[in-house]
C-alpha cells in the first residue's frame, strides 16, 4: 500500500535542500531559492494544452492533455524548446489552478495528462495528481522528461506515474558533458530507465490502442555521432528487454547553440537515420515507431 501523503510530504521536505534531480543543488526552493534549474516553489508553466504530436498511443484521436513546464535541470546546446526550457517562458500558475488544469483537460476529452518536463516539480506533480484523483481524475498520468532523474525520487513518485516517457539521450558521460553540462548522465539515466520499468513495465494498451500504463524510451538520433544511438540501444535491449517499446526520432535540427558544435550543426541525413533503424532492427527492438525524414544535409 503506498503512502501518497507521506511520500507528498517527503517530495515536499526534499525542496528544502533540493535535490529532487540528481544535480543536488541543495538550495531552498520553499523559500524561494533557486538551482540550476532556475525555479523556486512557484509553478511556471509554457502551456497547457491538447496535443496531437505525441506517439500515437499517447496522442490517440482526442489528443494528450500537455502541461508543459518552464525551465528545465538540463541545459543541451541542441534543445528544440530552449526559449522555455532555458530562458524560462511562461507564466505563474497556482496550484490550485494546476489541479483545475488537468480536471478541465480530462473533460475536454484527452487520453492522458502529459507533464512534460517535469522533474523539478516532482512534489507539486505528486500532490496535484493525488488531489485531482481525489476528485474524479481517471485518466493517466505521463511523464515525459530528459531522463536524469533520481532513482529516491521516482520511488516516492510510484503510484503516482502510469506512463513514463524518458529519453536515453547518449551513451557516454563525455557527450553529456559537452552538450548538457552533466558529467554523470550515463549511469544516472540508465538506473533511471530501470526503475521506471520496474514500476509500470512494459506498455500496455486499451482495446483502442491507447496507451494505459508502461514505459516508452525516447532517443533523438544526433548527427555524426552513430556509436551513441548504437549503445542506447544495445542498453535498451540488454538491460531493459527487447520487446520495450521504443521511440527513435529524427527530427534532430541544429536549434540553440547547436551551431557553436561542428558536428551537430546540420541536420540528420536520410543515411544516418536508417543506419539506426537497421540497428534497431537488427537487435530484435521491433516495439515502437521510427520516423520519416525531411530534412537532407
Ligand atoms: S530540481 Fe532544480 S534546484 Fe533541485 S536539484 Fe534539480 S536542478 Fe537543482
């Protein structure tokens, strides 16, 4: 039986030394100090909103009711959402307007509520989602995040969580340093990926084939750099299981300061993509979606 308000409790207490992500900045956030992460106990969210542009069994035909948080424990040279991620667009919301939000969501008619980027408002997450159950939230919860997340962290978000959607960005700590500043992201992220397969296992659908409780691994193919998709992969096959459901995206564009990195400063060839398809192929990882791809040198 899991203890939903102690562990609310504990999420909460963490934030007094934060260290709800594996950066342990260990600054007050209840008092309104912040990390790395630029955020304080204050909700700032970029949006809240239907979103058609998930995996399909996330998106389904209503569509995945996406709360989408400002700031982020990452800071990649290469992130698509930087003007929300690092330069911290949106706006204050309440928490009590956080739990209206996912009410208003599920009557809209969305498959799930998304919070996507969630990691440094883990406490507010587990409260609003224990709340809003409280009064009639049926729907699941995902969430979908980086991937560098602390094992004490999501235990306490057992329950809590029905879906999560991480990435496994790279696969050595040298290419986490260089385009995320984090020098362990490898090991971080890898015992990660584990513990939230031991919580929600494999995906599992509805008789629509919408997505009900599980995990789906997300990696962004990255230019030039073939041994870091091969070595997620392996990782995915070897420790997690070959029938994970997996994500492979192409849609890599050099956002950011993706242009200062020589070899991330162009996008994804046709080539590079369908040598990671093979790959994934090859190594029997045969749930899960590939892309097409528009974009050419
Ligand atoms: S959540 Fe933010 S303040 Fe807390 S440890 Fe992570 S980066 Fe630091």
């Amino acid at each position: 039986m899991i203890d939903f308000e102690g562990n609310i409790e504990k999420l909460y207490s963490i934030m007094d030394k934060c260290e709800l992500c594996p950066r342990k900045c260990k600054v007050n956030r209840n008092k309104g100090q912040k990390g790395f992460c630029r955020t304080s106990h204050k909700i700032f969210i970029a949006s809240c909103n239907t979103h058609i542009g998930e995996e399909s069994p996330i998106s389904g035909s209503r569509g995945s009711g996406t709360i989408f948080f400002s700031n982020c424990n990452l800071n990649c040279v290469f992130c698509q959402n930087y003007p929300i991620s690092q330069l911290g667009n949106g706006r204050e919301m309440s928490f009590d307007d956080l739990v209206e939000s996912m009410l208003r969501l599920q009557e809209r008619g969305v498959h799930n509520i998304n919070f996507v980027t969630p990691t440094h408002y883990g406490a507010h997450i587990a409260k609003a989602v224990y709340l809003s159950r409280k009064r009639g939230l049926t729907i699941p919860v995902v969430y979908n995040c980086s991937g560098y997340e602390s094992v004490e962290i999501l235990k306490l978000l057992e329950g809590t969580i029905d879906i999560y959607l991480p990435d496994i960005k790279y696969s050595r700590d040298e290419l986490a340093f260089k385009y995320s500043g984090i020098k362990n992201y490898v090991e971080v992220n890898r015992s990660a990926l584990k513990e939230m397969k031991r919580q929600v296992g494999n995906l599992t659908l509805d008789k629509n084939g919408i997505a009900k409780r599980g995990i789906i691994v997300r990696h962004l193919v990255l230019p030039s750099i073939f041994e870091n998709t091969k070595n997620a992969l392996d990782f995915i096959a070897k420790e997690l299981s070959t029938d994970t459901f997996v994500s492979l995206m192409a849609q890599y564009h050099p956002a950011n300061k993706a242009h200062e990195f020589k070899e991330l400063s162009r996008c994804l060839t046709e080539k590079e993509y369908e040598e990671a398809v093979k790959y994934l192929e090859k190594i029997g990882l045969e749930n899960g979606w590939v892309q097409g791809l528009n974009n050419e040198d």
